[in-house]
C-alpha cells in the first residue's frame, strides 16, 4: 500500500526589524533574512537598505502593505506551500503587531502552514 503523500510547505518566520537604530536586530534575525528565499516587507527600499547595510545579498522581496496585504497574502502563502521559506518583516518592529501582516499569518494558519516569530 502507498503511503500518502506528504506536503512540505515553507516556513513563515516573523522577522522583527530594528526601530531606530539598525544595529539593534538579533543574529538570528540576520540568519534567517540570509537564508530564505523570499522576504515579504511593508516597503521594499527599507528592507533592502536592511539588507545592504548588513552586506546580505539580494533576496526576492514583495511588497506586503496595508494597501495590498489582502490580495497578497494569497499569493505569499502560495509561495510558501510550494516549500520555500518566507520572512516577513516591517519597517520597524515586529510585523503583525501595529503593521502588515495579520491577514498573512491568518492564512498561513489556516493553510496549516508553520510560522515561527522571532523574538
């Protein structure tokens, strides 16, 4: 008898992001924005002055603000179910909180995707 199959689907880490000052981020959080694929952010030009500040190589980021988080939390989780790791960050804090990212997660969820926030 076949065994069913599995899927393997992403992780969606929950990336907080300095508020001030861009030296206040854990190594963690550098680990994780190295390692995957894809980076969900509220704005784009913030996220890659992030990255370039800390010489992390260009990563696929999409857009993922109030303005388009509806339509494009689908599109993130679709990302994500096809098993690529994703990390979503805001301009400053912790995304889902006070920013973009609720819709996102309420998704993952309900896809029964993990999600794991940083501290």
């Amino acid at each position: 008898m076949a065994e069913p199959s599995r899927h393997t689907f992403g992780t969606l880490y929950l990336v907080p992001t300095p508020i001030g000052n861009l030296e206040d981020i854990t190594m963690r959080a550098l680990r994780i924005l190295r390692d995957v694929e894809t980076i969900a952010c509220e704005d784009t030009r913030v996220t890659a002055q992030l990255l370039r500040h800390y010489e992390i190589p260009p990563r696929r980021l999409i857009s993922n603000f109030s303005g388009n988080e509806a339509g494009r939390a689908g599109q993130i989780v679709e990302i994500l179910r096809q098993g690529a790791d994703v990390a979503l960050v805001s301009d400053a804090g912790t995304p889902g909180i006070s920013d973009p990212g609720t819709r996102l997660v309420a998704l993952a969820i309900a896809a029964g995707i993990p999600i794991v926030p940083l501290p």
